[in-house]
C-alpha cells in the first residue's frame, strides 16, 4: 500500500502525522506501507536524507519545479506502481489524491483513499497558501474530486466532514474520523509534582504564578490582535499572570514583553526541550480567528497542551474541539475577560488531563485504532 505525499517537506507536523501513521500501520496493523514523497527541488539532497532516515524504505522523489506543473508527477507516480507493483494508495493532500485517481482511470491504482487535512479550497483562499492564480482558481474543482472520486476518506474533525457535506454535496458514510495524534517523539509521562516544582523554579517562575503558555509562531499571524486582545487583560489583573511563548522572537510577541517584561517570556527552544516547558504552565493558548479553514481543523497542539497536563484556552467553534473542552471540562472557551476563571492546576488535574489525551489523541487509542482497522479493511476489500 502506498502512502503518497506531494509538496510536503520534512518537519515535526511531517513526521507526527505521515511518518508516524505508516510506522503504526506496519507494525500495528500489519500493513506493509511504502512512503512515496514527492518534494520541492530545493534542499531535495537534505530533505530526502532527513525523510530516508526517520523511514529507510521510502520512496523520495523530486517534484516537478513550479506547482502549476503538479499533474507532471502522476508520470513518475505511475512509475512507482509499475516497479512495486502497488495499487492502492492513500494520498495526504488534495493534488497527490488528484494524481492518483488520474491512475486510477488508467487502472494503473485501484484505490484511492483521500487524507483530508483541512478545507482546502477555503484555506488557500482565506490564507493565501499559494500565489499562483491559475492553481487557486481550480483549487476548489480539485478537492471537489479528491472527496467525491476516492474510495475511502479520512478527515480530521466532524466539522471537516461537515463541510464536505455542504460544499460538495458528500453523502456517503465512507470515510474514518481521525484527529491529528500525538507524535511518538512527545513524551506522554507526567513529572511527578516534586519534580514539577523543581522544574518551575529553575525555569524561573514562582511557585504561585500562573502560567499560560503558547507553542507556535506568530510571526505575521492574522489572529494576533484576537490573542493580544484577550492576553491584556489578564496581563494587567495580577502581576502573577505569566505567558510564556515558545516561539522566536517577532514584532508581535516583543510588543507584549517590551510592554509587560516581567510577565511575558519568549524562547525557542529545542523539540526536545518542548516537553519540559509545557509541562511547568497551566493553560494551553489556542485562540485563532473565525474562518472556515480553523472551524474544520484539528490542531496538534491541542493534544500536546492536554497530554502535558494543561488546560486549554479554546477559541469559539474550533474543530470539534472546542465542544471537547466544554464536555471534557478540560479548558475554558475565550470570550471576554476570563482572568478570574484562571486557577493554578492541582496535580490530580493534571493527571486527569494527561490521561484523557491519551484516551482520544495516540494512534493507538481505542477510537483511532478502530478507525484505521476500518480504513484498510475498505481499502483492501
């Protein structure tokens, strides 16, 4: 089985939410899975050492240069299946699905499985993923086959699904639910309290700080004035109130240390280092603005904040997860001023938390692991 991925370079998104699934899929479900990875020209030697390193047996490819030329690499896909002989494939994003249900009709693959990550057409639309217009202008015809034609879905979030229903009029039940997992690198085990004290001190907050934290860039983010509009607030109820942004240094969070220096820290640190940064704070920051494209999506820091023991701070009609914090009592909704419905996190708290993340958000939890068996069960039938 082929798991094909077009334009998407080596990260830690990449590695969580490709690599990790086809490593699961070979040893958990026994599925012999070939990564096909179709990436950019530049950086082609480094990326595919770091792609062939963290998965030996996949199969990397150079792109042919420019987007607009995408449905060029269907040639050395069709390759691919001649030399492996595999026909079924799942395909990452809406143009890798296009190319192989370009094989499909010359029989070349015999299924085809769309891995919907997001509102593809209403992201590229809404955040100006691409610049090339011709491309943008057919974006939403591409995605219309990708969900329609596959023989199999998956999507990120009920909300995704949703939008497949009400933008291209989808009406089968065949597709799987799956959010995005926690990747296997992120630890899972909770410090003991002892050592969680010890770990605030040293990173230098007091044991009676709150601590609110943010892990991603917000260099040229268009919700920013939305998260600075809620963090002021909080920042002036008490000098107590701490956010600690883990992300490099940008116009936007400088505006708020510059402003509040002995409240708002600001480090980049270390995928290794991450774990132990979340695990001091007490809230995790998600707030991101209304578009279509954050009402379908599933953040991976939502896991990673909860799996962390921390609360998350959840925008309004977020993925499904903001009805998840509501029915799991595991955050607060962002309306308003909530600085007084901020509390320091007792231990069993954080244990609760760290336990539910791992009841929805591993790829082997009882819901996900359902879903993928239900997934390659249709895909090989």
């Amino acid at each position: 089985m082929l798991y094909i991925t077009l334009g998407d370079q080596p990260s830690g998104v990449y590695e969580g939410q490709v690599i990790d699934v086809c490593h699961f899929l070979n040893h958990n479900l026994k599925v012999k899975m070939r990564l096909v990875a179709f990436i950019s020209i530049r950086g082609y030697k480094r990326n595919r050492a770091k792609i062939k390193l963290d998965y030996p047996g996949a199969i990397v490819l150079p792109m042919f240069p420019k987007l607009k030329n995408w449905r060029l690499n269907s040639y050395m896909l069709a390759l691919v299946c001649l030399i492996t002989g595999e026909r079924i494939a799942i395909c990452r994003n809406v143009l890798a699905a296009n190319i192989a249900l370009f094989l499909k009709k010359t029989g070349l693959i015999r299924k085809v499985c769309y891995d919907g990550r997001g509102a593809i057409a209403a992201e590229w639309d809404e955040y100006k993923v691409v610049e090339e217009m011709g491309l943008k202008k057919e974006i939403a015809k591409y995605e219309k086959a990708a969900v329609l034609l596959s023989d199999f879905r998956i999507a990120v979030s009920s909300k995704l699904v949703s939008y497949w229903n009400e933008q291209y009029s989808y009406t089968l039940k065949a597709h799987g639910v799956i959010p995005c997992t926690l990747s296997s690198h992120f630890n899972l085990m909770l410090n003991s309290e002892n050592e969680l004290a010890v770990l605030k001190t040293e990173l230098g907050y007091n044991k009676k700080d709150i601590v609110l934290v943010y892990s991603g860039s917000t260099a040229g983010w268009q919700s920013f004035d939305l998260l600075k509009s809620f963090l002021l607030p909080i920042l002036d109820s008490a000098s107590y109130m701490k956010v600690l942004f883990l992300s490099k240094a940008d116009e936007n969070n400088l505006f708020l240390r510059e402003h509040y220096p002995d409240q708002v820290g600001i480090k980049w640190v270390s995928p290794g280092e991450v774990n132990k940064h979340l695990a001091i704070a007490d809230y995790g920051i998600l707030i991101r603005e209304n578009t279509v494209t954050n009402n379908v999506a599933s953040p991976t820091k939502f896991a990673e904040y909860l799996v962390s023991g921390l609360k998350v701070i959840i925008s309004p009609y977020l993925g499904d997860y903001t009805q998840f914090v509501l029915e799991n009592s595991s955050g607060l909704v962002a309306t308003g001023n909530n600085s007084e419905d901020l509390k320091a996190l007792a231990y069993s708290e954080r244990v609760r938390l760290n336990e539910l993340a791992k009841q929805y958000f591993l790829k082997k939890s009882p819901a996900n692991l359902e879903q993928y068996k239900q997934l390659i069960q249709k895909m090989n039938s």
